[in-house]
C-alpha cells in the first residue's frame, strides 16, 4: 500500500487530461499546508487527454487565445505564454494572438508546462506523483478513501476527484460490421486511419459537429481531392466562430424560465429581434452562456430530460461554433462542391470488397449508397454512464460507491460536486469534475466551466484538509 511518508493531507485524482491536471495545479497554488498529490493516467503526459492529445496542426480549440487562460485572475496568461513559447514549439503566432485560435496539442502543452511550474513552486513539503495506471477499484471509508490501480496498488488518500473525462461507445451494430475495413475510420484523430483514405472519391462522415470539422480539415491537409457527404440526424450543420459583439443581456429583463419551451421562445423571440436589426445571431450564446448554470439548477429532471432529448442538437451546433481557420476546410470543400450536408440516419453498413455500402434513412425513404472510407464524426461522447463499458466505471457503479444521474449524463452529486452513493449518501471526500457532472451542470465539458469548477473543488478540498493539518502540527 502507498501512502505518502511526508504529508497525511493526500488528494487522489483520477484522470490526467486537462480537469484532473487543473485541479492539480489549483491545489499546489493555494495550498499552505504540505499536501500530497497522486494523479492516475496511463498516459504518459498529463493535462493532454482526449482532446489535447491529437498532433494535427489543423486541430485547434475552438474559442481565441485570450479567453483561455487557465487562471482567471491572469486573463492574458496564455496569450503571454504563447507569445515567449510558441516558435519553439512549432507554431508561428499571428500579430493578433489573444484573437488567434492555436492548435490544440499546443494548448495541451501549456497545461502540462502550468503543471510542471506548479509542482516545482509548490509549498514545502508537497509531494506529486504521477502513477501511468488506471483504477480498477475504489472503497471509501468516512476519512479515507482506498483506491486499487490496475498494476496492483493500493492507495490510500483523504480525498478523490473523478475527473474521468469523456468515454468513447463502444462501436454500434452498423459499425461493428465494418470495423475491420480498411476504409473505416472510427475516430476523426486516428491519423494512421484517414491516411489510408486519401486515395478514395467519396467519404461518408457521420455528423455534423465539431468532430466532422476536424476530419475534413484532417483530409484537405493530407491533399484530399474527393468528395465528402455529411449526415446527420436533425440536419443541424454546425458554423465556425464569428466576432459577435453581445447585444443585450435579454435573459436578465425578466425571471428564468422554468421550462424547456419557455426558454426556446424567448431565444426565438430575440433570434427574430436580432435579425430584424441586422445583427448576427451569434450574439445568443455570449448572452445565454453566463445563464447556463442557474437555468440548468432552476429546472427540474423532467425538464432537464426535455431539453436533453429535444434541444441538446440544436443549442451544441449554437454555442460549439468551430475555429475559424479550420473552418475554412469545410468552406473551401463545400464551395468545390465537394461537400454535401443532409438529415438522414445511417440503418446499417457492410463491406462491398474496397468499398462500404451504406444504408440511409432519409426524409424521402431509405437510400444506399457506396463510399470509398467512412468517418464516425459522432465524438467520444458518452455520457450514459449506465452504457459505459470502462471496467472502473461499472466497478464504481456495481459497488454503489456512485449512481448514474437520473436524466441518463453523467453521475448525481451535488452542486457543489460531491459524489452521492447508489443509496442517497453524500460523500464528504469523493468529488467530481467535468464531464461527470453533465447531469449536475449540463455545460460541464468546456475549459471555461472546467476552470471555474477546479477553483471552486480546490478550495472546498483545501478549506477541509488545511484545519486537519494545522491541528495535527
């Protein structure tokens, strides 16, 4: 069993991409007590994840420089780290670079270098350890919490934070079919997969969100001189980011509405008004964003289930706007006329020797169709946590250590981020950050809520284990 010899004030998180990195350097910056820190990632950097993780200079984050700097008191503290670190790490920053849009393995590294910079000016007596395992078990006691690595360890700590990240389905019925297919693509960042698509006329992409820009700015930076057919269910078909100024603060002129359909008239009555004075409708995330939270909190789970099922696709397409320099892929293809977008639903697919054949559900009847590679545009995007295969995640389930949110994302917990067991208990040492928290806050998954979550969860851990430490001393 480890336990730290130095500090019995030990926080465990669980998962390294950007929220568990985070909370890391949060706790190492305001601590002022010698704290012991454990990261569990199996992989080899830490504040990378998922979504930081891709090497292609064509994948960027999808909002400037200037809003993301990890600490909010610093506005500008990225756009200064990028302007003294980007050439050496191979990207030549525009004049404009709080307005710039930089690769997103670029902004993984920042988040690495911040970790790096935290652990080496931490408070003396503070300890860091990064385990390149995953967890397979947790028990929790009412003051500790043991949690069991897949290499065979035993930790023990005083807090834990699930910052999990999201889960990649597993693969469908129609695309378990043709998994093996050369031409089949189950990921838009698997680069080894979309290299051997670049020889073919035609590629199916499945969706029409953030991921689909990526695969088409993927294939028009290897040379890709076919065409592509987007599908999706609804027929939204997401836009890249424009310079929109707020215009009114319109959700503040009257109380909350409580109800899914409340809200959608409202933002159709000011989508109307902006249109008639010529502005862009761009303008509604900026004044709907700061809302997100208390409209979530204010409805209840039958209306939260609501807008899940009738609203999610069409406010993902309004606020999760694409950058604008990979955006231009998609532009350039659609104006070749290589790019085409329509509602349909994809029914089945199987291999026609060097070819996929697709069958389609469309508004005019059911279609099939031959295509030279396919790409899952869909995202890792699994929030069911009832659905989620990760032998952790049914672990902690079966346990009733954690029970799935009722509206079906993520877990319950409270609004603070307290985990609640299969039996009603809230866990005094057991948090959670992110995307675990979809049920609990919705707009969990963006840096901007992850960095106000991880200040928020630092400081609830500390104020706990601060007094502890001061007592014991």
């Amino acid at each position: 069993m480890y336990i730290d010899p130095h500090s019995h004030q030990s926080v465990v998180i669980i998962g390294g991409g950007f929220a568990g990195a985070l909370t890391a350097i949060k706790l190492l910056d305001k601590t002022e007590v010698p704290l012991s820190i454990t990261i569990l990632e199996p992989r080899e950097e830490l504040g990378r994840g998922l979504a930081y993780s891709t090497t292609e200079a064509v994948h960027l984050v999808n909002g400037p420089a200037g809003t993301f700097s990890l600490h909010p008191e610093e506005p500008d503290h990225l756009v200064h780290w990028l302007a003294e670190n980007a050439l050496r790490y191979g990207w030549t920053p525009p004049a404009d670079i709080a307005g710039s849009f930089p690769p997103r393995h670029l902004y993984g590294t920042y988040v690495r270098d911040e970790l790096r910079r935290a652990i080496s000016t931490a408070r003396s007596g503070s300890t860091f350890r990064h385990v390149r395992a995953v967890a397979s078990r947790l028990v929790s006691a009412p003051h500790r919490v043991e949690i069991t690595t897949s290499e065979g360890e035993t930790i023990e700590a005083d807090e834990v934070v699930l910052a999990l990240g999201v889960f990649q389905p597993d693969l469908a019925r129609q695309e378990a079919s043709v998994a093996r297919h050369p031409g089949f693509a189950a990921s838009p960042w698997d680069a080894a997969a979309l290299d051997r698509l670049l020889e073919t006329d035609e590629i199916l992409l499945i969706g029409s969100s953030l991921s689909m820009v990526d695969a088409v700015a993927s294939m028009e930076a290897r040379g890709f001189q076919g065409r592509y057919q987007v599908i999706s269910r609804r027929g939204q078909f997401i836009e890249d980011r424009r310079n929109a100024a707020l215009e009114r603060d319109f959700l503040a002129e009257r109380p909350l509405p409580t109800t899914a359909r409340s809200l959608l008239s409202i933002v159709k009555a000011e989508r109307r008004a902006l249109a008639a004075e010529a502005k862009d409708w761009q303008a509604l995330p900026l004044a709907i964003r700061p809302y997100i939270l208390p409209l979530w909190q204010k409805a209840d789970n039958a209306e939260r289930s609501r807008f899940a099922r009738h609203l999610r696709a069409f406010w993902d397409v309004t606020a999760h706007r694409a950058a604008p320099d990979s955006y231009r892929a998609v532009s350039k293809a659609i104006a070749e006329g290589r790019l085409r977008h329509r509602p349909a639903r994809l029914i089945s697919m199987k291999s026609a020797g060097r070819l996929i054949t697709a069958t389609l559900k469309t508004r005019s009847g059911t279609e099939s169709h031959s295509f030279g590679g396919v790409i899952d545009c869909r995202g890792h995007q699994l929030h069911d946590w009832r659905r989620i295969s990760d032998p952790f995640v049914r672990s902690l389930i079966e346990s009733g250590e954690v029970r799935p949110h009722s509206i079906g994302f993520g877990i319950d917990a409270t609004e603070q981020g307290d985990v609640i067991s299969e039996e009603g208990r809230v866990h005094r040492n057991i948090s959670a950050i992110g995307h675990p928290l979809r049920g609990v806050a919705w707009e969990s998954s963006s840096i901007s809520e992850q960095r106000v979550q991880a200040i928020a969860l630092a400081d609830r851990i500390l104020g706990k284990l601060t007094p502890l430490a001061l007592a014991a001393s």
